[in-house]
C-alpha cells in the first residue's frame, strides 16, 4: 500500500509571533518529533513536508522526502499571510493537492506538525475508500490529523476551496467546522482512535 503523509508546518508565526504562544525553537522541536514518529511508525510512508512560512527549513535536518512551498506562489502567499490560521491552512493545503500527485497514493494523512504519532496509531484505523476524521460534535472534524485515499483528491480539493469562501464569508477561523458543513456524510468514515498526541494550543491533549 502506498502511503503519504503530509505534514503542515509554520514555523516562523506570522505577525510578529502573536499567532502562537511557542517559540520558534519549540516549534522546531516539536516537528523534528512528528517526523521521527512517521518514520518509526510508517517507515515506507513518503512524507511531503508542507512549510507555510518562510524559514530555511534546510539548515534544521528535519526528516522529509519532499519539500512543498506554498509561499513560492505568489497568490497564494499573499493569502497565507494576509489571513488567520484556518484559512490560511485551507489554501496551503489547496497549493499542495495542486502540486503533489496524491491520486497516486492509496492512503494520504494530513497530520499538523505539532503532533506524534503514538503507540495507538495505526493504518487499520484508517478507510481505503473515505475520508476518516475523528468527530467533535461539539466543534466540528478535528484536522490535527485525517486521512483520505489518494483518489478522492479532488474531493478534497473541492471541500478546501468551499470551506475557504465560507470561513472568509462568515469571518470565522475553524477549518473543523467548515469542513464538516462541506464535506458529504456519504464520502466520511468516522473513527474514535487517530493514535497522536501533541500541542494544541494553550494545552496538552491526547487522542
């Protein structure tokens, strides 16, 4: 089975450092872990590594196969940093399915460069045929991580774009609740076990 993963990373904050209370070094740190816990869990997985903002990720040895820059478009940089972290996270994510052949994957999982994978995690959890997300009633999919088959790419595409237009619409800065309004139940496999745990600011959680 072919498997990639892609890993959404920030790790210069935008505006001056208000959009997160880590530093960059923690925020560096933090990365490292998520990449060796990929590589110790999925060691065959294909790891493209989504940097939003601008830092020379060279110079920090992190463990990808293939580097992804939204910021190398125009437009879409502009957007990046002209808009909250929700939205922002939707069109680096667009300029990724845009740019990176996902079709070719039977299983792609989308994982925030603050989490690791832990003992819990694993493939079986995840559908060959679905989306799958874990489901917050209260608040919408979590997007910490979720996964899809590489063939439902443009699905996904579609969903991103359509939850982009409604956060800016709305003003509202939840890509869990946006992707829930957009994404039809009949394409969403719900799962209780994502098997991660990380930093979701202010606080620790496990899942």
């Amino acid at each position: 089975m072919k498997v990639a993963f892609l890993v959404g990373s920030f790790i210069t904050p935008y505006r001056g450092g208000s959009a997160s209370i880590y530093t960059v070094k923690e925020r560096i740190e933090q990365t490292h872990r998520t990449l060796k816990t990929i590589r110790d869990k999925c060691p065959d997985a294909k790891i493209f590594f989504v940097e939003g903002s601008e830092t020379d990720v060279s110079q920090h040895n992190f463990d990808y196969d293939e580097l992804v820059r939204p910021t190398k478009d125009f437009e879409a940089k502009k957007l990046i940093y002209s808009m909250p972290k929700s939205p922002g996270e939707c069109v680096m994510m667009i300029y990724t399915a845009n740019t990176v052949p996902l079709e070719e994957y039977d299983l792609v999982i989308k994982i925030s460069g603050r989490y690791n994978l832990t003992d819990d995690f694993s493939l079986d959890n995840f559908s060959l045929e679905k989306f799958t997300f874990y489901d917050h009633m209260q608040w919408g999919y979590e997007t910490t991580l979720y996964a899809f088959p590489g063939k439902l790419k443009s699905v996904w595409i579609e969903v991103l774009q359509k939850s982009l237009i409604h956060m800016s619409n709305k003003k509202l800065d939840s890509i869990e609740i946006a992707i829930r309004q957009w994404l039809n139940v009949k394409y969403v496999n719900g799962t209780d076990k994502l098997g991660i745990e990380g930093y979701n600011a202010p606080i620790v959680t496990g899942k």
